[in-house]
C-alpha cells in the first residue's frame, strides 16, 4: 500500500463558487502560474504518485456553497485518478481543508474522531488546556485547522488510524516592526507546541488501546527554520517522536550529526534571489508498524533522481505547488 501526503498551495482557487474546476489562462496563487498550468501539473504529480491514498493538506474550501470532497472526487474523475473517493474531518474558516483522496478497492475510510472527554486530550475540534511557559496559567488552546482522525480498514481485514494535522505556522505574518515580529513568533511557536502535545496525546490514547497510528502532513516544523526553536527546549517534530512514532527523515534531522539534509519545500525569496529549503512534511508511523517493510520517499524535483531525471515530472513538481509529495510504502 502506498500512502502520501501532499501540501498543495492555493489549490482552493482552482475552483469556482460551485466547485467547478477552473481551467483558463488566469492567474493562479502561484506566482506567474495561470490556473490551467497548475492544474495540469497537480494531475501529472497526482498520476505519477499513483497513491492509494493522499492527504491533501490545503485542499478545497467548505462553506455555504463549496465541498471539498465534492471538488476533489470532481478533479479525481476530470483526471481519471483511481482515488476517486475523498472524506474530511471538521471543516475550518482558513480556505486550507484536510481531506484524503483514497483508492476505494484498496481501502474503507471513516472520519471517526475521538477524545477523552476531558481537558487533557479533547477531540480535534474541542479545547485543550496547558501551562506552557509555567506561569500557573493554563493556556486554552484550539485549532484552526483541526487535524483530520479516520479509521482506515483493508481488505484483508487490517485498520489502523490515521490522523492528518496541518499544524500552525510559526511565521510572523502581519508584524509591522521587529519587536512584533518577535512576539507574534514566539506566541506562534508556544501554539504550535501546544497543538503538537495535544496530538501526542491522542496518538498515546490510541497506541495505549494497542491501535497502530499513522500521522502524516505538514507539521510547519524542522531544524533549522528559525532563531527561536531552542527556546522551549523541544520542536513539534521532537515531541511527536517521542510520544512513540517514527519518521526516518525527522530522526536523521534531529540527530547529533545529521546526514543528508532532507527537504519537502522549496520557497522563493524574492529580495535575495534564491530559495529556502525546509524539511517540513512527514509520514510517522507507531513502532510496530516499522515491522511492515516501510520505505519512505520525497519526491523532491531536485533532490530525487527519478523526479529530476523525467523532464516533465520535474516540471509539474514545481509547478504544481511549493511543497512536494512524500510517500510511504508498507505491507498492510
């Protein structure tokens, strides 16, 4: 089974008020991307992944007129995708939905969220409390895009869970001066670990009620992205490992002496004329999992050489969106 997960930025806008894909020669969010060059390109990522399941991380806005399943198993038949099923979790105001597209031959997929009816590890749409800076203060914290908790049976009677999480960006968005911009990180990064503990403590629930748990999207964390990630003592990344999952990228990042330096994003920087790399997507998996032949892959249109060799995948992974798949192989 092959599963992956995929952060594709402003596909929302590929879609009109009724969920009708939108394939002209207008400006997409991408810059100097028209509409119809960015969907071409997600479908060409799309077929060549060749998923029985994605996570689409940033998938089509649900509000009074818009459905995000209904707008993906709309790209899924325009496209021919053999993941022509989608489900999602609770809908948010962001525009940025979770939702997975899945192969129903290889799978049955069903939101079925959980909690533990307390403060201490609420459902994904609830409040979780936490003293983070030790100030005897609980700080009450929700998410703005809640992650997404599915049951996932096969057909050979095997079900684990999968949660999808989109976690808060640590960027500074609105500072209008330094001083701000350093607040507004630091209150972001505080919230982002906050909303790390709480899905620690799910997945904990679950591999306490022995229920394998696959975790996977874009958890905005990784070495290196910023000045302040020491000044709480762990990363986001860090405390999902440690709560008893595993992600070979995020181990090999985190060690003393890392290896390669892995990236799933690629961001342009206009005023210094060159790109940021960021390790930013993951697939973690619980330890008994690790027995089932996992093998992981970023489809990097740089850094894999399948990707950067066939011209046109190359292309359509950077065209397509500014962060890249990543994809886990495993025996389920």
């Amino acid at each position: 089974m092959r599963l992956a997960t995929y952060n594709i930025e402003w596909f929302a806008n590929l879609f009109d008020r009724q969920d009708k894909l939108i394939v002209d020669d207008s400006w997409s969010g991408r810059h100097n991307i028209t509409k119809a060059e960015q969907v071409e390109a997600i479908a060409k990522v799309l077929t060549a992944v060749d998923a029985d399941a994605m996570l689409i991380v940033e998938a089509p806005n649900t509000g009074k007129t818009q459905n995000t399943v209904r707008a993906l198993q709309r790209f899924a038949e325009a496209f021919d995708l053999r993941t022509s099923h989608a489900v999602m979790g609770f809908a948010n105001d962001t525009h940025q939905e979770l939702s997975l597209m899945y192969d129903p031959m290889a799978m049955t997929v069903n939101h079925d969220p959980k909690g533990t009816g307390d403060k201490n590890a609420p459902r994904f749409d609830g409040v979780f409390h936490i003293d983070l800076d030790i100030d005897a203060t609980e700080d009450r914290v929700r998410f703005s895009k809640p992650p997404m908790e599915l049951l996932v049976r096969t057909p050979a009677g095997g079900r684990f869970r999968l949660i999808g999480a989109h976690l808060k960006s640590k960027a500074p968005h609105g500072a209008e001066s330094r001083d701000e911009a350093i607040r507004i990180s630091i209150a972001n990064r505080r919230k982002q670990l906050a909303q790390a503990v709480w899905l620690s403590r799910r997945v904990g629930a679950h591999l306490d009620a022995a229920e394998p748990v696959i975790l996977m999207g874009d958890l905005n964390d990784g070495p290196g992205l910023d000045e302040f990630e020491n000044l709480f003592g762990r990363s986001s990344v860090e405390i999902l490992l440690q709560a008893g999952l595993f992600d070979p990228h995020a181990v090999e990042a985190y060690a003393d002496q890392p290896g390669s330096l892995f990236s799933t994003a690629r961001f342009a920087r206009p005023t210094e004329g060159e790109y940021l790399e960021a390790l930013l997507d993951y697939i973690m998996i619980s330890q008994e999992l690790r027995a089932c032949s996992p093998q992981w892959r970023i489809w990097h249109p740089f850094h894999d050489p399948t990707c950067l060799a066939v011209k046109d995948l190359h292309q359509a992974l950077l065209t397509a969106s500014d962060h890249f798949p990543v994809t886990l192989d495993i025996d389920l």
